[in-house]
C-alpha cells in the first residue's frame, strides 16, 4: 500500500479492487473519502484527511475522486461530497456525509479502537 501516514488516491477500477482485497486481508481501518474537484467542502477536508493520515498510521485512507471514478462511487452509492465510507475486512461499516472534520475524528476514533472480533 506504500508508505505510511499519507492519503492514497486511488486513480482506477483496478486499483480500487487492489485496495478492497487488501483491506480485505488486513483488520486496519480503512477511511475511503469520495471527493470531486469542483467541490469546496472536499477541498477543505483534504488537509485535515491528510494530517489524520500523518498521526494514524494504523488507519489506511483513500481518496476517490467520484467523476474520475463515477463507476465505483455509483456501487458505493455515494450521491453527496464528501462522502466518508468506513470499511473493516473489506465491509461497510460506517459512513459519514458532509465535511465535519470533529465527526471525522469522532468516527475514526470509535472504529479505529473498536477491539476486534474473535470466534
């Protein structure tokens, strides 16, 4: 996945693929930001993500550009930016909408530290 602390963009199909079976194989927290370019709530959220990114090096993030990407941003369902989906062993498990970088840290916080499962 590269190197730590950094916001991955993820560019096509096949590299968001990548990312879901690698999220699929590890328990970290993966934090995936559907973004446009024309949007100035992204814009404003993108150092805040990057600056998370820098302090959790234990929470994988991406960054999804939804017209670069409109295929995968129509699986997810995503119809307003940003658009934050939350994702453990490859599952939807949260989401946040809007640019709310306190709900950010609130819903990192409560995924990132939840103990994981055992059977």
């Amino acid at each position: 996945m590269g190197e730590q602390g950094q916001v991955f963009a993820i560019h096509t199909v096949e590299s968001w693929n990548e990312q879901l079976e690698l999220s699929k194989a590890t328990k970290k927290l993966v934090v995936v930001d559907f973004t446009a370019s024309w949007c100035g709530p992204c814009r404003f959220m993108a150092p805040i993500l990057a600056d998370l990114a820098k302090k959790l090096p234990h929470v994988t993030f991406l960054k999804v550009d939804v017209d670069e990407l409109e295929p995968v941003a129509r699986e997810w369902g995503i119809d307003a930016m940003p658009t934050f989906i939350f994702l453990k062993e490859g599952e939807k498990i949260d989401e946040l909408v809007g640019a709310s970088k306190d709900d950010l840290q609130q819903k990192i916080d409560l995924h990132s530290s939840s103990p994981v499962q055992t059977d």
